[in-house]
C-alpha cells in the first residue's frame, strides 16, 4: 500500500505549471496605456537628410513640368505679352531652423529659359531663380509622416530684358514661382507605419541637419528606451530596444497558444549582439500539472534578398539551462519554427520601413530597402535604402 502511497504523494508535492503558465500569460499580453510627460522612445525610424532632398527635388521638378497658364505681361499701347518659363531644379539643400521641432530650411536653386512672345516678335531668355523656404514634417491618421513646405521665406528671380520690349518680367515670374511652390506642390508621404505589426503607444517627430526622426513609445510594459535614436548618413533606418522586440516576441507566441503535443512556446528574453542574438526559450507542456524546459537559443541575424529584401533570424543551435519536475525532452528549434514567434519581430521591423506610396499629385514614390541588420546598445537596428521614384518610371537615387 506503501508503495502505491509515494507516487501519489510526490505527485501532490508537484507545482501546478498550467497555473504559472496563466499567470505568464497574463504578464506577457499586458499592454501599457497612457502616455507619460517627457517619455523617452523605446523605438524610432530615421530618414537621413539627402533623402529628404532627393524627394523634394523630384516633387519640385514634377510640380514645375506640368502644365501652366503662360505668364501674361501687359505692354503700352493695350498689347499683351505672353512669358512661359522653362525651369529645371540645379538645387536643393537642408539644414536645419528653430521654427520646429520637426521643421527644416530648404534652399533651392532653378535655372531654365523662358519663351516670350509679342504680336509677331519672340524668343527665349535665360532665367535662373533661389527660394528659400520652410518645411514642416507632421503626423496624420496616427501612422502618416508628411512633409509639406509650411512658408517661402525669400524668393528671387533674374530674367533679361525681352528683346526690345520695355518689361521687367522678373516680378510677375517671381509671383509665378511663389504661387507654383506655396500650391503646387504635394505633401511628400515618407512613412506609413503599420501599427497592426508595431505596437504604437505614441509617436513624436524630432529633426537634426541630418535626419528627420519618428520616435516610438510601444505599449510594451516597462520597455527599456534606446540609448540614441537612429542617425543614417544615408536612407533609412530603424531601432527597436531589445525589450520592445522581447515583448512583441512574447506576446506573439501567447497569442498563439499551444502548438503540437500541447506544447507552448515563451520566448523570454532576446539579446541581439551584431550579427547574433541569443534568445532565453521555455517550452511549456500543458497537460495535467504540466511542466516546462528552459533553452538558451543562438543564432544568426541577417537580411536576405527574395524578391523584397526583409530582415532574417536563423535558429542554430540549443541548450537547455533549467526545467521543472518529471519535464520530458522537446526539440526546441522544432517548437521555435512551428511557433514562428520571431516572424513577429521581423514583421513589426520590416513594416516600420517607410513603405512605398504612391503621391497624388506629383506622382513621386518612395521605396524603402533593407540591405542590413546588427544589435547595437542593446537595440536592434535595421538599415535600408530608400529609392524615390517619379512617375513609376523604376526607382531612382542620388
């Protein structure tokens, strides 16, 4: 009778693991609400500031291209004459003004020709123009950065006399300028952030002379912030705090349960170093009391071109640290690709790049690519490339 006794006994003196497994659960599918003064991003995407230009280049040079009413100069005697400008942008520079927080100066500089006709005279003229103005970058929708031109600044234009005639056309072409950049240009959309993938709480946007920053508070629970936000020389890039990245990881695996032989994977912490991570796995076995296995799992951080260029992480190798009483073996790498718990990671990465839009009225488009990743200051960061594209005539750069 003895003998039968003990088994029952040690069973009894076994932890419940299903009863801490909900009490994790509940833990790891938190999400943080409200939004503190003075909060510190625990996440950001930069865009450097040649890109920007590039970008207003193009909308500028498509804004000038299209179609508009030839300038009309009244001449003595009731003749009209008629002046149409011809300008090409030699030009266009940032640098930062203290008008905003996410606020830029931009020069730009225009030179061309300009055709004018009188009754039966005509001919063309060298014109060359410099525009000083202010550009402001704001959030629409929750997830749209636009940057639009908020005022003009200064404004000259030099055009030569018109043959004979007695005009001064460098007034009324001034005018035509003004009006062509204060209406005719369209906001240029430079990011959409998918918060379905990236869990938003709050977004600001902060600009030094050399990049326009979107920072991040994620509804992560006590998220670290990052040490310093993204700062490209060039294109595009993005940061995630290793614990923003640890809690999109978490919550993703809890949302989808158990997996085969009801099992359940929690990632617990992830450690990205380089091209490494290192990520604290358990595997959870929810059945009866249940049990659970911890593993430590290292592996590779990369970016693989398939089409579309996308952040990769590759499993390599496994050890296990830790288990709870009667645990049986698991295959964690197995558990880790069923669970697909680091696709969250790599979605909510991807999908901060600024994906491609499509303008509504300059037609110009921007397209982001990932050419790297590495852990830095405990934060993950993804850099990419970002094409502007006139017209859907293929992408273009600098």
């Amino acid at each position: 009778m003895s003998g039968l006794l003990l088994p029952i006994l040690l069973l009894g003196c076994t932890p419940d693991v299903t009863k801490l497994y909900a009490t994790e659960r509940v833990s790891a599918l938190a999400v943080a609400t409200g939004v503190p003064p003075n909060w510190k991003p625990d996440a950001a995407v930069a865009i450097a500031a040649p890109e920007l230009a590039l970008a207003l280049r193009k909308v500028i040079r498509t804004a000038l291209s299209a179609d508009h009413p030839a300038i009309q100069l009244p001449l003595p005697l009731g003749i009209q004459a008629t002046l149409t400008p011809q300008l090409e942008v030699k030009s266009v520079k940032i640098a930062l003004t203290t008008d905003c927080a996410a606020c830029f100066s931009v020069q730009i500089a225009l030179e061309g020709q300009a055709r004018w006709e009188a009754g039966p005279a005509s001919g063309s003229v060298p014109i060359s123009a410099a525009a000083s103005a202010i550009l402001a970058a704001s959030i629409h929708n929750g997830n749209e950065v636009d940057v639009r031109p908020n005022r003009i600044e200064s404004l000259t234009v030099d055009v030569p006399s018109l043959g004979n005639l007695r005009v001064n056309a460098s007034g009324p072409v001034q005018e035509w300028l003004r009006q062509t950049i204060a209406n005719k240009l369209p906001p240029i959309r430079v990011a959409t952030l998918d918060k379905g993938a990236l869990p938003v709480r709050d977004m600001r946007l902060s600009a030094t002379p050399d990049r326009l920053a979107i920072e991040i508070l994620s509804d992560v629970p006590g998220a670290s912030p990052l040490r310093a936000l993204p700062s490209p020389t060039s294109g595009v890039e993005v940061a995630m705090s290793e614990s923003v990245i640890s809690g999109i990881a978490r919550r993703a695996a809890y949302q989808a349960g158990t997996l085969a032989m009801d099992v359940a994977a929690d990632p617990r912490g992830l450690v990205v170093d380089g091209s490494a991570f290192t990520l604290e796995l358990r595997l959870w076995r929810l059945v009866g009391r249940g049990w659970y296995r911890d593993y430590e799992v290292v592996g590779d951080i990369g970016v693989k071109a398939d089409g579309r260029s996308k952040l990769t992480f590759e499993a390599k190798t496994a050890k296990e640290t830790a288990s709870s009483p009667g645990a049986l073996l698991v295959d964690p790498l197995a558990a880790l690709f069923e669970s697909r718990i680091l696709d969250a990671i790599v979605t909510a990465m991807d999908q901060s790049l600024p994906a491609q839009t499509q303008q509504n009225v300059a037609g110009v488009r921007l397209r982001a690519v990932a050419t790297d990743a590495r852990g830095l200051d405990d934060a993950l960061h993804l850099y990419g490339t970002l094409d502007v594209d006139e017209g859907g005539t293929g992408p273009a750069r600098r």
